[in-house]
C-alpha cells in the first residue's frame, strides 16, 4: 500500500470492476494514482476458490493499472463492521492518504455491500481525527462517493468512461470463475448467466445516454460536487 489519489473499496473481488472500473481507466489515463482494496477474498463465492479469485483479482487490477490492489479479510458473506476493521480501516487510509475514496453506496441488495459502504465511510471520517493515535498521521480524504450496485439511485454526477469501457469489459472478463464461460462446468449463478454482462452493457449505455456520451459511470455523494464550466457540463445534451 502507497500514496494514492483515488482509493477503492470493495466488499468483494469483482464489486469495483462491476461498477467503476471505467472510472480507474480514465483516471489513470488522466496520471492519477489510483489503489484498490477488497475487505475479503470472496470465499463464500459459489464459482471459483479463493485463490483462483485472487490471482484473477490482480490480474484485473494489472488490467486496469492501479497502483496495488490489496485484499483484506473481514469476512465474505457476513462481513464484519467492529471497532477492529473500522481501525484497520482507518491506517489504511492514513497509509494511502487518498483525496478520494469510493465503496459501495450503504444501501444494497446484498448486505456486505452495505456494510461495506458504512463502514468505509464511518472510517473515512475517522481517519482525520489527529487525538486517535495509530501511529500514523492522521488524513481525512474529500469525500466518499459511492458507486451503484444492485439497487438504483439517482446519481450525483456521471463519469464519461466511453474510452475506457474495453478495458472495463477486460478487466471483468479476468474474473474467468465468476462470469459466463461456455467451457466452465461450474454451476450457474446469477452473475455467470451471459445476460449479466449483457445488463452491465446496458447499464453503461443508459448511465452514458444521461450524459450525452456512449458509455458512463454513476456516482452518488451526500454532497454534491462543485461545477466549475457549467456549459461544458451539459455539453453534448439538448433538452
Ligand atoms: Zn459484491
């Protein structure tokens, strides 16, 4: 782990991949550092071990060009949220002192993606209070901002990653054990159905469409994000 400009939680492999990798693409692209954190290694997974997953999990983020990518292990299918993550959290983020951090909005389908998003957040903030000593120096990153994964939420901004979307779909298809493989005798799940990647392409489209642009990434924050070129932020759009 080493300084970085953006930094990006998952509870699990493949969560940052589904929902903002694009994001990573064009901000590496753009020279920012960008770092990469799964609180577990996906072991409650139905396809795949946990190795598997992992040498999977760096593939991708060797696709995407983060700076690291570290796997931490709270807990796949009942992740924990104690006081003992919130501080592994909180050197984390001293150790990365990221400007900005993403994770999961708190609010999902599944519950470790929820926790997940609290936890991160509750930690984010922590993390910049100098009287909690952890021997490190204290940072409060920006802001958190949240991507969407199951349930839907009306974004703050959206990210234009229409050159960034091949490399997206690449770094999703280095997960081979969790999504659609002709030759794979695993047993089907919801995620390796091929109408899954189907649906992260229409996902892309629609995110895209609301800004004028062929493929986009939605982002929620409590604050909104200041505008500097109003009309360049609506360039491309027509009423
Ligand atoms: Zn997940």
């Amino acid at each position: 782990m080493e300084n970085v400009d953006l930094l990006f939680f998952g509870a699990h492999p493949d969560d940052v991949e589904l929902s903002a990798s694009g994001t990573i693409v064009k901000s590496v692209a753009d020279g920012l550092r960008v770092g990469m954190i799964d609180l577990t290694s996906g072991e409650m997974g139905t396809r795949g071990t946990p190795q598997t997953r992992k040498r999977e999990a760096q593939a991708s983020a060797r696709i995407l060009g983060a700076t690291f990518r570290e796997q931490l292990d709270f807990g796949d299918g009942a992740l924990r949220t104690g006081r003992e993550e919130e501080l592994i959290l909180v050197d984390v983020i001293r150790r990365c002192r990221p400007k900005l951090v993403f994770t999961p909005y708190p609010d999902d389908r599944h519950p470790d993606h929820t926790r997940a998003g609290r936890l991160v957040t509750e930690a984010s903030f922590y993390a910049g209070l100098k009287a909690l000593e952890t021997g490190l120096p204290a940072h409060r990153p920006q802001t958190t901002i949240y991507y969407l994964q199951n349930y839907m939420f009306p974004p703050s901004f959206v990210v234009d990653v229409t050159k960034a979307w091949k490399k997206k779909m690449r770094s999703i298809a280095a997960f081979k054990s969790q999504f659609h493989d002709p030759k794979s005798k695993e047993p089907q799940t919801f995620i390796s159905d091929p109408k899954f990647l189907e649906m992260i392409e229409a996902r892309g489209k629609h995110f895209g469409a609301l800004i004028g642009v062929e493929y986009g990434e939605a982002f929620v924050t409590k604050q909104p994000p200041r505008v500097d070129d109003l009309i360049g932020a609506y360039g491309g759009r027509e009423v």
